[in-house]
C-alpha cells in the first residue's frame, strides 16, 4: 500500500516538474533567447566556413603561407597572378549568367527583407550571395566578405524562425540576431554585432530586444573563437594624453570623413553606370573589373580583397604621406571598379581601410600646418575609421564599440562617438543614405532603413485616390468656367487636354475673384492653372505623398498614370491621406503592442 502511494506521489511531482517546463518553454521571451542563441552558433559557424574557404583559395592562387593575408603582401610572388581577378571575374559573370536564365529573382538582403517583407529570406538567395562572394574575394576583387556573412546568418535565421511559425516582429528579431552576430564573429567583438543588429537590420534599439541580440552575438563570438577565426585587434599601444585642443581637430576629420564617405558611394555609382554603359553583356563586366582590379594589385597587392592584412601593416608602420596618399586612391579605385563592375560583395571593411588611410593623412597634414596640437596618426587613424565606416555603412554606435573592443581603450571611445556623430549627420542631412540604401534609391525604392515599411507600401496612393472626378477642358475662357463651374460647388478643379491629359490645377475661387470685365471674362484658364508639374502616381506610398502636399503646399493633388502619358486617374486629398496614414499607423502600434 505505502508503495502505491509512494508512486502516486512521485507520478504527481513528475508530473508538476514536466507542467513547470512547458511553463517555461511557453514563455515567449525565454523561447526567443533559445532561438537566438541556436542562430548566433549557426552564424558563427558560417563565418568560420566562408573565413575558412576563402583563406584556402588566397593560399592556392596566390601561394601566400598559411595564416598569413593576401593584403599585407608587400608585391605579387608572379606577375601573372594579376589575372586571377580576371578568372574570378569569369565565374562571378557565370553564376549571374545563370540566375538570370534560371530567371531567379534579384537577391534580397537582410535590411530590405526587415522593411518590406517581415523578415522573410529565401535560402536560394542567400547561396546565391554567399557563393558570389566567395569567389568575388577569393580571387582577389577589392571587396568584403561581411556581405555574405550577414545574409548567411540573417538567411539561416529567417529559415529557422518561418519555419515554426514565429510572429512577424520575431522573425524580423531573429534576422537581425542572424546579422548581428556574422559581424560579432568575424570581428569577434559582440558588442558591435549586438549594436550591427539594432542600428542596421532591426533599425530600433529596445530593451526586451537586449537578451536575444547579446545571446546571439556572444554564442557566434564564441564559436568563432573556438575555431581559430582572427579576432580585429588595433595594437595602439603607448598613447599620449588626450588634450582638450585635439578635440576640435578630430571633430573636423570626422566631418572630412563624413564627406569622403558620400563621394566614395557617387563614385561607386558613376563607375557602375560607366560599366552599364559598355556594349558588352553583364555577365562580361566582372571580367573588365577583375583586369582593372589585377593591373592595380601590379602596383600594391594591398588593394586586394578586403584588406585586413593591409589595415594592420598600415596601423603598424610610419609610411610618409605620398605612400598613404597613394595607396587611398589606389585602394578606392580597386573598390568602386570592383564593386562598379559586378563583383559581388561590399564596403564595409574598405571603408575601415579607407578611413584608417584618411585619418593618417589628416595627422600628416596637422603635423604640417600646426604640429603644436600633436594629433597622433594612430589615434586619427582610428578615429578616420570608425568616422568614414559610419558614413558608408551606418551606425554610430556600432563603430564605437567596434573601435573599443578592437583597441580596448576607454580614453578614445568618447572623441571617437563624437566624430563618428558629426560625420553621421553631415551624411544624413546633406545625402541622406547609406551605401546600402543608396543603392535601393537607384532601383527606385524608398527605403531609408530597416524600419517594417511593409504597411505603408500597401497604403498606395492607387488605393486610397478617388476616381470619380470632374475636370475641364484647359481651353475654356474665365466666363464659361463660370458658367460650367459655380462657387462653392468645389474647391479645386483639374483641366486637361485631349483625352485627359494632365496640365494642372484651377483654384475655383481664384479664378470667380477675377473682376468680371471682357478683358478677364475672355482670358483662357489656362493662364491660372497652378502645380502644373505636381502630380502623384498610384505607386507611390503614403510617406511620399504625404511628403508631396507638404512641399506643394497643396490640399489636392492629381493622380495621373505615369510621367509620360500624364493621364488623370484619380485625385487625391491631403486630409483624407493623414487620415488614413494616423489610423494605419496607430494599428501597427496596437498590433506591436499586442505582440510584446
């Protein structure tokens, strides 16, 4: 009997225990964490596999010794090893050949899969990507691998999470976890992976995002570290005291900074457009990008791949102003040739190198033209990277961290923040992107960020327009408007020509204030018609009109067709349009609210 009872009673505890467990496991936020640790190792472990294969490919073809970098060779071993960027060209032209007959669609990265599709990525792009990558660095193009280990990890973690079914907000988390922590590990700095996910792929810092973002960045730290994966140390070494007087000049470079920044991403575009010009296939490009790329490498192999042997040599030695002044340029047209040209991949790390190079230079000009501030080259040359990655890449505060955790000094960190700020906002209010959302703004996209910009995409001018609109022909006189059109009846009216050809806007109370004489009563409407070329197109989303009527200063606008045909469809108020953006925006509220 008491042994019954001793199994009713060790039944019923099991049973409490298992209830306890599924208490936990229930728990939204501790699911999360879970999660984002199993993506942090997955993106750990890519970073380890792409470091890894494109390593053995820069030792095959370049016959470097094994650990040491492609970028830190002081010369080409052969002259004939300049046309390996040109059989990397080859293939990367192959595998676009073959996407474009396989009519695959143009690969979404992480950034835009957070604003437009709720974090949703498919695996065949992120191969894509990664493969493209991989043979556009292991063959020596002037480009970084962070591209494919931010849309492995986010790929991967847009997999896992859709695969179970998590809510939109959780997917989109999850990315930014899959991204954050590529960048922890291949720089081995968590914090800055963290930071990478918040300002970049997730676009908000929040507090109930702090656990899965840190899980994720220290498990993908910790497993490349495991792995051997080079970890981004900065030797800085002994370093003067920071004076008061250095910190205008290091303001100053961040804002030089910020400047190199906007015309190292126009110059990317011009020589891209330069390339689309050429009579000659796409696939082809990469190949003329890979000989351009191989004759600079005659002159320094420091332009090759990403540069994290040059960066490191650069840091380490006192070269004299020519020297650096060259190899920046050299280096900036290694890059935007093979970036311009098709290769696939990014400018994170040249825009470390680059910034490093520019920080140098501005130390050499100070010790010139007022050695009594005693501007240290390190120091700027640190400062130079973080304020020129900023400007390219984006995020402040990634930079920041990425520059403490590298040099692990506390005492640059703040004028490193505040150089990394100015160079920030000289982007943002005179340019307005980032590489990466530059390059959407050239296909046409408004994406500014990863901010979910899906809804407002959906709220069209197409869908909230009104069709059934009255307009009048733009040759009828001041009398017969009258006539046709009394006071009071409406405010605005459209006139068109032909078969509804837009031509502008009549303000019906302006033209009944006309004194009615036959001077004035015989006049055309047309000398009154206003926002001749203001017109909305039904594609546009709510933020751009809405952006429209503040800049026109109009109630009304018209809907027309396209640009060319410029027929009227529809018209468009300004109230009912902030009417409708308030009320869809204060659903989003609710349905995030609803979700945390």
């Amino acid at each position: 009997m008491l042994l019954e009872t001793d199994k009713i009673i060790n039944a019923g505890k099991l049973r409490l225990r298992l209830l306890a467990l599924l208490r936990i496991l229930n728990a939204r936020g501790i699911v999360i964490v879970l999660l984002a640790c199993m993506v942090g190792v997955l993106s750990g472990a890519v970073v380890v596999l792409i470091s890894w294969i494109v390593n053995r490919l820069h030792t095959l073809l370049y016959a470097i010794p094994p650990g040491a970098r492609l970028s830190e060779m002081f010369s080409l071993s052969r002259p004939e090893m300049a046309f390996i960027p040109i059989v990397g060209g080859v293939l990367v032209g192959l595998t676009a050949l073959y996407v474009k007959r396989r009519k695959l669609r143009r690969p979404i990265d992480p950034i835009e899969a957070n604003a437009l599709y709720g974090g949703r990525m498919s695996i065949t792009d992120t191969l894509v990507v990664v493969l493209q990558t991989i043979l556009s660095s292991g063959f020596g193009a002037s480009v970084g691998l962070e591209a494919a280990y931010t849309q492995a990890g986010s790929g991967l973690a847009s997999k896992i999470a859709c695969s179970i079914g998590l809510r939109r907000s959780d997917i989109r988390l999850l990315v930014g976890c899959g991204a954050g922590g590529a960048i922890a590990a291949a720089f081995g700095a968590p914090l800055t992976g963290a930071f990478y996910g918040f300002e970049l792929i997730i676009g908000v810092y929040s507090v109930a995002n702090v656990a899965p973002m840190m899980a994720a960045a220290v498990s993908a730290s910790l497993v490349a570290g495991y792995f051997g994966v080079t970890s981004f140390p900065i030797e800085l070494g002994e370093l003067p005291p920071m004076l008061a007087g250095q910190y205008l000049p290091f303001l100053l470079l961040g804002l030089i900074a910020g400047g190199l920044s906007i015309a190292i991403m126009q110059l990317v575009t011009l020589v891209e457009r330069l390339f689309a010009k050429l009579a000659i296939s796409s696939a082809l490009r990469p190949a003329i990008g890979g000989c351009l790329v191989g004759l600079l490498a005659l002159m320094t192999p420091q332009v090759l791949s990403s540069g994290h042997g040059a960066l490191h040599r650069e840091l380490a030695m006192n070269y004299g102003l020519y020297v650096i002044v060259e190899l920046f340029f050299l280096k900036l047209l290694a890059s935007a040739v093979s970036i311009g040209s098709g290769f696939r991949g990014g400018l994170f790390f040249a825009s470390l190198f680059l910034g490093a190079l520019a920080g140098k230079i501005f130390a050499e000009v100070m010790a010139i033209i007022s050695p009594e501030t005693g501007i240290d080259p390190v120091v700027a040359a640190v400062i130079g990277m973080t304020s020129l990655a900023v400007g390219v890449v984006g995020g402040p505060l990634t930079m920041t961290f990425l520059a403490l955790e590298s040099t692990g000094d506390l005492t640059i960190t703040g004028v490193v923040l505040a150089a990394s700020i100015m160079s920030a906002i000289l982007v943002r209010e005179t340019f307005g992107y980032s590489f990466s959302t530059w390059r959407f703004h050239l296909r046409g996209e408004t994406i500014r960020s990863a901010h979910d910009i899906s809804w407002m995409r959906d709220l069209s001018v197409g869908r909230m327009m009104r069709e059934n609109i009255r307009t009048i022909p733009c040759y009828m006189t001041v009398a017969q408007f009258r006539e046709e059109v009394p006071l009071g009846s409406v405010q605005r009216i459209i006139a068109v020509e032909g078969d509804k050809k837009y031509v502008g806007m009549l303000i019906v109370a302006e033209v009944h204030a006309l004194r009615p004489d036959p001077s004035n009563d015989e006049r055309p409407v047309s000398e009154l018609i206003k926002y001749r070329d203001i017109m909305l197109l039904p594609t546009m989303n709510v933020k751009v009109a809405a952006e429209m009527f503040a800049k026109t200063g109009s109630e009304e606008l018209a809907v027309v067709d396209d640009y060319n045909s410029r027929k009227v469809c529809g018209l468009l108020t300004e109230g009912y349009l902030l009417r409708r953006y308030a009320e869809e925006l204060d659903k989003v509220r609710k349905d995030i609210a609803g979700e945390r």
